[in-house]
C-alpha cells in the first residue's frame, strides 16, 4: 500500500481544501498525517510533482501548461529491455524509491500475476510522471506477438514513443511489426539502444540495421564510451560533453558532466567533432530553415553553432518523421536514462503540436477517446481516455458517439500503474482513468453531450460544402478506433459444473471489453463456447486469468487452428420457401450465383441483378445481406469461415407480407446449397517465422523446418548467430517453442507472426478431413 492509495482513501479530506489557493503548508500537514499510516513494503512517493521537499501547488500537479506535456510509449522487441527502461525512468523521476527489477517481480508496470512469474509484459500499463517541470504520460506496451493489439490502441492516443533495441541484436522481428505500427498511426520516435553493456553489444552494427531495416535516417546524438564489458558512459554529440557514470554508485543517480577538452581525450574529442559535423551536415539535408541559419552564419565553422539551434532543428526533424533521434545506455546497470528522459521532453512532441484535423470541428468542447479498459473489484470498469480537447470532471455526463448512450463519469483518477490518485479535473492532452462508465469500449468517441456532436457534425458538414467533397465529413467526428486483428487459435472452455456456466459468460463479457482481439461464440451443433485468440500465451492468459481473477476452475479443450474454406468455381443455386404461420403466407424464390473473387476478402462481395435493383426494398436487402453473410459464418468442409466470394442475385420473388427473417432463411439456405456445390478449398494460416540460432545448431533446426512444411526464405547473419527467415503453417507450429529448445538446449528464440491465409494442397487437405471426421 502505498501513499497514493492511502492519499485516494482520503481524497475527502484534501479536496475540501480550496484547489487553485491551496497553501503549501497544508498539503504539507496532509501529507504527514497520511503517512503515519504508512506500512512497510515498496515505496511510491506521495503525489506526481511532490519530490523530496519540492511542493507544487495542487493545480500545476492537475492540470500542467498543454506545451509541458509528453504522452509518450515504450514500444520494442521482446526482452529489449522495455520494462526495465520504464522502471529506472520512474525512479529517476523521483516516483518510486527503490528499483524494481523483472526477474525480482517487483516493477511498477507488470503488476499482474502473470507478468510477475512470466517476466513479459501483456497489459500495456499508464504512468503519470513529472520530469524537469514536464508532464510525462508514458505507457509500457508488450512487446510479444500475442498482444500486438495492446500496443496498436496505445499507439493510437500518443504523441511520441521510444523505440528500445537490444544493442547486440539490433533490429528484430517484433521491432518492425511496432514500427510499422507506429508508421501507420505517424508517430515521432527516437531510438534508445539498450543493453551496451552486454556481450557482443556492437553500437554501429544496431545503428546500421535501423538504417537498413527500418529505412529510417538515424541522428546519433550520442555515441558511447566503450562496449560491453567496457561500457562506462556515453558522449553527448550535441554539447561536445561526456557522461561518465560513478562506479561505486548502486543506482546510477550520480554521474559527472564533463567538456571534452584537447588535453585530456584528443581521441575522444576528434570522433565527436566529426560526428557532430556529420549530424549538422544530416539536419540541414532535412530541414531548410537550419540549413540556411548553417550556410548563412555558421559555413566556415561549425563548432560555433550553439547546442540550442542543432537542438530545436533536431526537434522539427523529428516531429516531421524524416529522421529518428539515436541515443544508448543500459537501463540494468543504470547508465543513459537520465538523457533519454531529457531527450523525450525536448525532440518528442507536445500535444499541441501533433495536427488532428478532427479538432477544429469541436471548438473547445470536450472530445476523447476511450482507448483501453480495464475491470477492478471494487471500482467496477476503469476506461482510459486520452483528452484531445475539453475538460473532464467528476460527475460529469459525457455522450459515446459509437454506442449512442449517455453515462455519468463517477471519479477521475491519474493513473500509476496499479495505484491511482483521485484528481478533480482534467485538461486537454492527458491521459485520464475515469470509474463509473459501464457501456464504453475501446475505441469509443467521448464527447460532452449529443447536441455537441451534432453541432461538430454540422460545422464538417458546411466544411465538406465548400470544399464541394463528396464523401460526408461527418464520418470524420468519430475518432478511428482500433482495426482488431482476426483471430488465429480457437479452443472450447468449459465451466467446472453447469451452475457455474453463468459466472463463465460473465468472466468472458469482462475480459473481451478489456481485450477485443479474444473472440467468444457458441458452437450451434454441440452448444459449447469457443474461445479464439491470437496464440497460443494468449489463450493461456486468459485460462489463467479467469482462474486466478473470478475464481473458475475451466477446462479447455484442445488448441485448434482458425482455417478458412472458399469455392474454385462459379455455381448457380435456386430454392423456394413456402410457409404459413397463423393467417400470413410467407413466399420466397431466390436464385444466385457464387463466384470465387481474383482479391482477398473476408466478407461476401454481393451484387444484384438489374431486374432485382429495381423493386427492392431497402429492409428486403438488409435481409438478403444478413442471409449470405449468416450462410459464410460456416462453410460445408470444416464449418469454418468462407472467404474471397462474390454473390450476385439472378431473381428473388417476394409474396407480399412475407417477413424480413423469412427472406434471410430462405436466402441463406440457398447460398448454402451453392456452396455445397461447388469445389472446395480449404486456406491455412500461414506465419512469418523468425528464428535467432548459434551457427552450430543452424542444421538440426533447418531440418526440423523442413518436416513441419516450412518455406525458408533468407538466412542472416547477426553477429555470432544466424537468423533464419521464412514462412511456416500455423498447423504446424504448435508447441514449437518446447522442440526449439531441445534441438538447441536452449539457446535459440524465435517469433512469430501472421503473414496471410494460403490454399492447402490436396494431400494436405484430405489428410485434415479425415482427422477431423474421425477417420484416422
């Protein structure tokens, strides 16, 4: 228990001071008398802004200046050194008093069980934090293929993220996935190469592979005082200054600041003018108002470009995403965090300087977006917002745009990690945890009320007018949510007894509005719930997860692979449906045609006839529609999805006063019928697949491919190890981390990650038929 907590138990008895004019010696008192109460264990300081003795006013703590803000990620491979990164960030901040470490259980961000025994992160946990009179937002996203998702809606509401590489391995596969990312929702990163100080940790191979995989411009701000072993500080480019590290100290808080000087590091001294010519010569490529202040005033020498002008230079660069920022250290051993921080607050962007088009529309009034949700036991569902514009409040009724409901915002929290300090009011361009929404799911729009949002949509409106668009900007009010990624695995759960099967629905309601990308349906033959998810840790989690949170002993039943059927060939299909129910005669005639579609799709592709457009209704064709997606929900091979299909209805012939759901049955029977007709072809899901091995074990693992149908693409070389590129079914990748690790005792990773859907082939195919029916 911390003071935070302790400090929201008591938030009565603090907010009934005056906020704004509240007297330092009072806060002072407060925080005296709370922490009489105090146990032993791990200490959190006691509010964001109140460091040691250095009291704030209440009012800077809540509400900072918008330009003083950084809503920033930590986003990389897995074991890059995330966590760790935000851990020493956090207790240089002045947050936490002791160190956490990953393989001690002890972070601020991975509070959950499973991530304490795992040591990985899976939920992307929120921390507030103060840094040299800045606001910090950060956000320590997974970095396992699994929760890919989780780090995609963070991405979604910052403004800058950190990418953290392992400086002896560079960049890896799960780093581009993040990029990409990144790319998608245009976001400004710098770079911070993580792990100098270990073996085969090489500086220039990391920076070369960020040039050549990620084709990015990297601008090396810094460069560092030895590798591995000798790894003792880092050299600031900019200034001409060495960062020295005391080595007698535990915690790295203490390092020395030092001019490089001709006397003393001539060596040193030489390499950093060089590169700081070479970064000056790189920024004034990209950025022309530094190029003409350099050939203008600074031409003949650039030693005497002050630090200040390189600086903000560097900052307009980066915003623009035409080059990264490149920094080192070793969060482990405590070196290079302190910079790294002072890098975010300068390069990366405050909330005002990233350019949402959608804000004009709003004039002020409150918009948000609901970008994550968890469940607490006592407080009922959490929702994170990010706060593009307005203000929140307690007791504030707020109006979500995608559900079309109206729900009252009970408190606000600041978010650290697990504890949460209850606040009275937010501004535009934080990150806020609101209690008391019991509808909203992530990628909600939030806005102050439905007037506002119609009055936001006649302003796009108008806007649209003048600039004679055809598309309605109105679309453009709701913020773009999260794309959820389809599901790859699926396994039946079941609850210990049937009385149990209602406390199961509702363990599954929660944990899917925290997580979209778990699916849960209803097998219609056997009645059982399926649950699908992205891998193979994932499904696990949440068996965990359902165990330890709702106190559910389940049973899941084996993994299966998602696959997919489509159709080789054109079929035409008619039927009838004749029924009377009451007095009312309900007649439907359909004829249509399935066709195989040349692009992937998943979703049926339909088209109507001339004869048929001209008399149909708008409710008929909603019915037709719900008809044919219902009938691709299963295909006839293995009951899985039907994809890339286009359908074009011939002829249906209403009765008048036949019901809507009577089309969709009589539709719907049809188009299975055609697809009973025609040649079959089941898809597979297909990996990328990437595998880091000594060079001695490169065989056994490339004969083991061999056998499970892979298709090798490339191998690398990475330093002492190779790395082998290619793709392989997901059938045949199950429980393949356990072989990995006896074919090379241990020393081999690898990762994982859907590449596409492909067509199986007719061996491979009957062989899958006869498993399933029970014939082998």
């Amino acid at each position: 228990m911390s003071n935070l907590r302790i400090f929201a138990v008591n938030h009565k008895k603090i907010s009934s001071l005056h906020i704004d004019n509240v007297c330092c010696s009072k806060i002072r008192a407060n925080l005296r008398r709370l922490k009489l109460h105090l146990p032993h264990g791990r200490n959190y300081s006691s509010l964001p802004g109140i460091i040691g003795n250095d009291v704030k006013s209440l009012h800077s703590i809540i509400s900072p200046p918008i330009t003083k803000i950084r809503n920033i990620g930590i986003m990389a491979h897995i074991d890059a050194g995330k966590t760790t990164t935000t851990e020493r960030i956090l207790y240089y901040s002045g947050y936490t008093r002791s160190l956490g470490d990953v393989d001690d259980g002890d972070t601020v961000t991975d509070f959950m069980a499973q991530e304490r025994e795992r040591g990985i992160t899976i939920q992307s946990a929120a921390v507030t934090f103060d840094w040299k009179g800045y606001r910090i937002n950060l956000i320590d996203t997974p970095g396992h293929v699994d929760f890919t998702l989780e780090v995609e809606r963070c991405l979604r509401v910052l403004d800058g993220a950190v990418a953290v590489f392992d400086a002896s391995a560079g960049v890896e596969a799960q780093t581009l996935t993040v990029w990409r990312q990144a790319d998608k929702h245009k976001i400004p990163r710098i770079c911070f190469l993580n792990k100098m100080d270990k073996t085969g940790a090489s500086f220039n191979y990391a920076v070369e592979s960020i040039r050549e995989k990620l084709k990015a411009k990297p601008l090396l701000l810094q460069l560092p005082i030895g590798e591995a072993k000798t790894f003792k500080g880092v050299v600031d480019v900019v200034n001409k200054e060495k960062l020295l590290w005391n080595l007698n100290s535990d915690d790295g808080k203490n390092f020395e600041r030092k001019p490089l000087l001709e006397v003393s590091d001539p060596q040193l001294l030489k390499e950093t003018t060089e590169a700081r010519n070479a970064l000056i010569e790189q920024v004034a490529d990209l950025d022309d108002e530094f190029a003409n202040l350099v050939l203008g005033e600074f031409s003949e020498n650039f030693d005497l470009l002050p630090a200040e002008k390189l600086q903000t230079a560097i900052h307009r660069v980066t915003l623009a995403q035409t080059a990264v920022p490149v920094l080192c250290g070793s969060a482990l051993k405590n070196k290079g965090v302190q910079p790294l921080l002072d890098a975010i607050t300068m390069y990366l962007p405050s909330p005002e300087e990233r350019n949402y088009e959608f804000l004009q529309w709003y004039k002020g009034d409150l918009c948000a977006l609901a970008f994550k949700v968890l469940h607490d036991k006592q407080r009922g569902p959490l929702v994170f917002m990010r706060i593009y514009s307005g203000m929140i409040k307690p007791q504030l009724a707020i109006h979500n745009i995608n559900g079309n409901c109206t729900e009252r915002i009970s408190r606000l929290l600041l978010p650290f990690a697990d504890q949460h300090v209850e606040i009275p009011s937010l501004t535009a361009g934080n990150i806020a945890l609101t209690v008391g929404l019991k509808h909203t799911a992530t990628g909600d729009t939030i806005v102050s009320s439905k007037s506002s949002a119609l009055a936001a949509a006649r302003r796009a409106e108008r806007k649209g007018e003048k600039k004679h668009r055809e598309n309605n900007e109105a679309e453009r009010l709701l913020l773009a949510g999260v794309e959820i990624p389809e599901p790859v695995f699926f396994c039946t759960i079941e609850p210990p007894s049937v009385a149990k099967q209602p406390d199961l629905d509702h363990a599954l309601k929660c944990l899917q509005r925290e997580d979209p990308s778990l699916k849960v349906k209803l097998d219609p033959d056997s009645g059982q719930t399926i649950l699908c998810g992205m891998g193979e840790l994932h499904i696990e989690i949440i068996h965990d997860r359902i165990k330890r949170e709702y106190g559910l002993e389940t049973y899941l039943g084996p993994l299966q692979v998602a696959y997919r059927e489509t159709i080789l060939n054109s079929v035409r299909a008619t039927d009838a449906l004749d029924r009377t129910l009451g007095d009312k005669r309900h007649l439907v005639t359909v004829e249509l045609e399935a066709k195989p579609l040349e692009t992937s799709s998943l979703q049926p592709v339909i088209d109507y006839a001339q004869s048929v457009t001209q008399d149909l209704s708008q409710a008929s064709q909603e019915a037709v529609e719900n008809g044919i997606h219902s009938a691709c929900l299963q295909g006839p091979l293995l009951g899985s999805p039907i994809q890339d299909v286009a359908v074009t209805l011939h002829s249906l012939v209403i009765h008048p006063g036949t019901s809507t759901t009577m089309i969709s049955a009589c539709v719907s029977r049809c188009m299975q019928k055609a697809l009973k007709k025609a040649d079959k072809q089941i898809l597979e899901p297909l990996m990328n697949l990437e595998v880091t091995v000594p060079r001695d074990y490169l065989s056994p693992v490339l004969a083991d491919l061999a056998q499970r149908r892979g298709n090798i693409q490339e191998i690398q070389t990475r330093q002492d190890n190779k790395v082998v590129i290619g793709f392989v079914p997901l059938a045949e990748i199950m429980g393949y981390s356990t072989v990995l690790r006896t074919l090379t005792s241990g020393s081999a990773t690898f990762a994982l990650e859907l590449s596409n859907y492909q067509a199986m082939n007719p061996q491979d195919q009957s062989t899958l038929l006869s498993r399933r029916s029970g014939l082998t």
